[in-house]
C-alpha cells in the first residue's frame, strides 16, 4: 500500500510523563508529519507515537497531505519544509516541530 506523507496540526496536553520540551506545562501546539496510508492511519500513528512519549490529543485542528498543503505565512511554510525533509530521512516516524505552550495567551514559543 502505498504511503502518502501528511501533516497535523494539534493541541495536546503534555502529562508529567512527557518527555518533550513542555514537561509540566498544560498544554501545547505543534504541528507534526507522518508518512501513512490514509488520514485515519496518519491519525493513529500520531496518537501512538503521542502516547509513548506522554502527550495525549486534545484536538487535530487540521489534517492534510502535504502536498495540499497552502501556507498562510512564511514561517508556517518554512517550519513544514523542515518537518517534511526529516520526514524523507525517517518515513517511518512521527516528526515533531516545534511545540508552542498555549497556556499563555501569546503562544509563546518553547523548544
């Protein structure tokens, strides 16, 4: 079956077992990739991969192919350009941007 690379967007809580950069904090924002075969494959790869790594979802904000994608700002653009390359070095992982503590209201950024 063929694999289509596709981008989330997600809120997230981040347990007292997360290991990301937001360890303690309520909650977070990021966008992530993953190679899959469908949305609701993409969806669950990144619900295991959250799982192990102490996050759990809150929301999918957005879900597309990346190849769909249409950026609103250059750093949104750039930010998914990155993602994307990491993403064809390790197609059978879930790629993480940055994480953003949205427990502020400026959505400050913190990894």
């Amino acid at each position: 079956m063929s694999q289509t690379s596709y981008l989330l967007s997600c809120e997230v809580l981040c347990g007292e077992g997360s290991d990301g950069a937001l360890e303690g904090k309520d909650r977070a924002f990021l966008i992530v990739a993953v190679s899959a075969a469908s949305e609701d494959d993409a969806i669950a790869k990144v619900e295991a991969d959250f799982d192990e790594e102490g996050y759990a979802i809150v929301e999918i904000e957005w879900i597309a192919t990346a190849a769909d994608m249409q950026w609103e700002d250059a750093d949104g653009e750039a930010e998914a350009k990155d993602i994307l390359a990491r993403l064809a070095e390790l197609p059978d992982e879930v790629i993480y941007g940055m994480l953003y503590d949205i427990s502020d209201d400026d959505m400050s950024e913190a990894a």
